[in-house]
C-alpha cells in the first residue's frame, strides 16, 4: 500500500541550535513541508535579529529550500504594538511558557493576570498572531494540564479574537475546552496517540518517553484519538519532537521529551490506517494548520508505503521513540 | 536530641543473593533487629532445604547475631496442609505475587479464584502463618493498587481467620481497606510517606525514585501519613527497600525499587518529628509488627540524634535514596 500526503506540518517542533541542530535538522525536516519551531533557546528567541539570525541557521543546517521553518517569538508581557507590528512579517506565531515549566522556560509567565497581558495579547489579536501556550501549571503532575484549562478559558474569553493553540494536549479535559470557545485550537503529538503513563513508568521505566506534559490516563489518550482521527478542524498535528543527547536522557534525573519528527509521518500513517480514518490524515497534517494559521506552505510531497523501517538506534546521538524496533510504514520519496 | 528504638523491624526487605546480597547485607541490617525477608530471588524460595540456606547466606553475609531475618516462602497455590507444617517453624510469612508484577514475580499467581487457592490458604490459616501480598493488578500502572483492594477483600472475607498483609500500600484506598476486615493489616515504606509521583517524574525523571507500586498523589500519601504517624494498630513499618546496581537504575529502561534501608530510621525519626508524633514511632517500627507477627525480637537497641548525616552516593555500587544529599538525623548507636 502506498499513500502520497501534500505539504504534511509540523505544528510544534524543536530544532534546538548549534552543534544539536546540526546533529538534527535534516532528520527533522525531511518529511514534512514546513514547521512551526519553538523559541526556547538559551536565551530564548526574543528579538526580530533573533528571528531572522535562528531562521538562517536553520536553513543552513538542513543545506536545501524544500522546507519552510515558521518561526516564533518568546512570549513576554512586555511586548508592545510597536514592536510586535516591526516584527509582525518575520514570525508566525508567538509561544507563551509558563516560568519554568520545561526546558528552558525560565523567563516564562509567572501569572496570568488578564490586565497585565492585555496591551501584548490585543496587540497580537489586532495584528492576528497566533498566541501557542505551553499549558500546565505548578500542580500535581497528573493534574497541571487540566488545571491550566482554566486559565485557557480565561484568556480566550478575554481576548475572543485571539488564537489560542493548546500545545501538545493530553487529557480529556483539553479536548472538551476546544468546544467551548471558538478561538481555542490545539496540536497532538504523535506519541500522545500512541501511549499513556504505563508506557512511560508501568514496566521498566522509559527514558525516552518521558516527557512533558507527561503522557496521561488510559481514557485522556481515548479522547485525543476521538479529535484527532476525525481530523477535528480544530486540531492539528505537531510532533513536539524533542531532542536531547543521550546522556541527558539515560542519566540520573533524566530531561523531557521525546524525538520523533523523523518517525513521525510513518506512525501516523499505521495508526490512521489501523483505526480505519486514514481518508482524514491529510486534514490532521496539513489541511487543518494551513485554515487554523492561514499558511500555504512548499509544495511537498511525501510519499508512505507499506515496507517494514527498522528505526535507528539513535540520530547522531539523539535516540529516538522506538529506537532499534520495526514500524509498519517507510518513507519512499519526500520531494 | 536523642530517641532511642527498642527492636526496630523492617517488616519488608530485600536482601537479594549473592554478590548482591554481600554488598548490601549489613548496610540494610545494621539498625533493625530483624526483617522479613522477601522470597522473589532467581528461583523464588520455595522449599524448606531453600529457606534453611538462604537464612545462611545472610547470616553469613551480615557477620554478627545481632539480627533475626524472618523468613518467607513464595506463595504457590499447591502448597498443602502436609508441606505446610513441615515447613512451618522455619518461616515467618508466605509471600504472595500476582504473575510478572514486580522484579522476580513471574511465577506468582495468576487468577484470584478462591476455591483454588482454598487448600493452601485455609492451611496457612489453621497454622496461623501470615499472607504477604505485593496487590497490584495488570490494569494502569495509577490504578493498580486501587483496583487490587477488591481481591483483598474477597481473600479477606473467605479466610476470616487468615492474617493477610497488605505490603507497601500507596493509596487511599487501600487505608480505608484497612477497617473493614478484622484480618487485613498493611506496611508502609518511608519512600511512600515522603514522595508522590510528582517526586519522580514531574521536574526531571527520577530513576532511584522509581518503585512498584509507584508513588501516587498527594492525597495518597496523606493517607498513608495519618495512618503511620498514629501508628495505627493495623500498619506498621516495612521499608520494601530494594537494591539494584546502578547500571539497572541508571539507564534506558530503569528497574524498579527504591534502596532505603541503611536510612530509613533516620528518615522516620525526621519525619515523626516533623509532624509532632515522636510518641507513635516505637509502635510503627516494632510494637504494632510484634503485635501482628507475634513474634518476640532481639533485645537490640538504636540510639538516633539529631545531627546532619550525608548520604553516601552509593553503598557498594547501590544508589540509595537522598544519594550525596543531607539528611537530619544520624545513628549514634546501635546495639
């Protein structure tokens, strides 16, 4: 069986910078058509010379055109309309962090005072930037996404013209806000789909698929399957493929996160196929971002068929989800 | 300050075999009078000849007299009566493990059916030997110790008179479980009693934390803590701690268990303190266990004070709890 998906998006990834970037760019992109990149560098992307400085080191590490990296800014609440309207063309959205939430996130939002947030968050809605929020508060770590959902809610009723995406969502109740308010849209990752906390910690415990938001309950996975099989209009797919070397993740007090981008698609494609909703992958890969952001991207095709891929054990380095293993589905051509 | 123990016991503890059983033998014994020992080495103790020289071991691994290991036996559904009394004057407990629940558990039971387990427990009733059970289910790994409660309390109410121990229990559920049968009593690690999951995989992912039954939500360990710092008549302290060598800690798929022995003491006292219940720790450690096993201690002494106490990062190549951090307690004597 072979499938040819159109211009597929990575809606979340991290490409990192420097010698890691190097290490992963290529592998990270090969399959899809573009990418929103995520800002949290050290220091985080912040400044219109950032944007455009990380932009071109990105293009050089992946050495080719067929690929476009959306790129996004470091949410702060001091970001006003002057400056955000300067650097409006050179970015695709802006990504809030709470502080210290993940990796490095330190200068993220420490409340979620409407008033204090008002002049930056009407300015994006004014100008239509998309506001990406990594959603979890300080809470029990079962607990801090749909404890965030509050705060969702606040803002976008706050601010009903704003885009809100809720990044990498992994419970139910996540899934339930995307209903309630018509500006709130969020991305899947593949290995949300794909497992929950036993995966993670229920046998051996699994480095390499520790991440964060942590991967839930049984019926939280349930619910994300439900949107996104039916390619929800809603909802999009981004990998929030994580690298880190291995040491930082097979070590006493192991990092977060998981890579997937180069297995991405291939899994995707088995899972759609398994659960009979492959007639709506197109939607979740693509279609659905280029409505939500407005975007039309390269056109990039990728063709799947199906041919057992032993995955590597690692991408300089980097290991990544199913290292070592066989998956149903490989890449024929990407072009 | 000082606190002198009188016969603190350890009423769950691994102690391994051979080279391991070596390295940790008298850092895991060294400040209790006694343990039960678990059964689940490679093959489980299972036999009167295997209990007597396994008994050996230790002893000859620890070096001194100055410590009673209570033996067990791994529960075997086609134990009978005959066997039973044969065996009876050399071990404490059977230990029972559901089928592939934790390390060494793969020939633990399977299904819960009363009548055939009917010969083997109504024996251990009639010659009053205690069941230890590790009650987990093969369900979700946050639900498997709730989900077990239901088997406790049939095995509970089809031997009445049969004590059944509930082993390291992590949840609230399983408190409650503890008032509504005359015959179920529980031990409670010091890990259990400090951390929840949160501890393990909500900052990095915390491999020397991680155990089975993992450590739950806080509202668990409130649970937990209510019932210990009582000294509740029907709990008492059992540290389940459980050696591993680094590298199968330390690495791409982590082996579960927690190594607390050579501070768990210290870490009660601190704990005890903490929360004003100093007066309850002589019956958590050693009168509620004497009370349930029946059994009669050495007449060993352990004299706590209250000064700083650095954890070594390893005792023989095993990483135990608070590795390199300080602790607020320090053993002054034990004798």
């Amino acid at each position: 069986m072979e499938l040819t998906l159109q211009a597929p998006l990575d809606m979340h990834l991290h490409l990192r910078d420097t010698e890691m970037l190097e290490n992963i760019a290529q592998a990270s992109t090969h399959t899809f058509s573009g990418a929103i990149v995520m800002p949290n560098l050290v220091p985080p992307v912040s400044s219109k010379e950032e944007v455009i400085a990380y932009k071109e080191r990105i293009m050089d590490s992946i050495g080719n055109e067929n690929f476009i990296p959306y790129m996004t800014l470091f949410f702060k609440p001091d970001y006003d309309r002057v400056f955000l309207e300067t650097i409006r063309e050179k970015i695709t959205a802006i990504k809030l962090y709470p502080a210290g939430i993940t990796t490095n996130s330190e200068g993220g939002v420490s409340g979620f005072d409407v008033e204090e947030l008002r002049p930056a968050l009407e300015a994006m809605s004014d100008l239509n930037i998309p506001l990406c929020v990594h959603g979890e508060t300080n809470g029990f770590v079962m607990d801090r996404e749909a404890e965030f959902v509050s705060i969702y809610e606040k803002l976008a009723a706050a601010f009903p013209k704003l885009k809100i995406i809720m990044e990498h969502i992994t419970t139910k109740e996540s899934v339930a806000a995307l209903d309630r308010f018509e500006n709130l849209y969020a991305t899947i990752t593949i290995h949300h789909l794909l497992i929950t906390l036993d995966d993670v910690a229920g046998g051996m415990l699994q480095p390499h698929l520790f991440c964060k938001p942590i991967a839930k309950r049984p019926e939280d996975k349930e619910a994300l399957l439900k949107v996104a099989l039916a390619a929800h209009p809603k909802v999009m797919f981004g990998s929030d493929s994580a690298p880190h070397p291995r040491h930082a993740k097979e070590n006493c007090g192991c990092a977060a996160g998981v890579f997937t981008a180069p297995i991405a698609l291939q899994l995707l494609v088995e899972l759609f196929e398994k659960h009979h909703a492959l007639d709506n992958l197109q939607a979740f890969v693509s279609d659905n971002a280029q409505q939500i952001y407005g975007v039309t991207p390269l056109n990039k095709t990728v063709t799947l068929e199906k041919k057992p891929f032993k995955v590597p054990t690692d991408y300089n380095g980097v290991v990544p989800m199913y290292a070592g293993e066989e998956i149903a589905y490989s890449i024929k051509e990407a072009k």
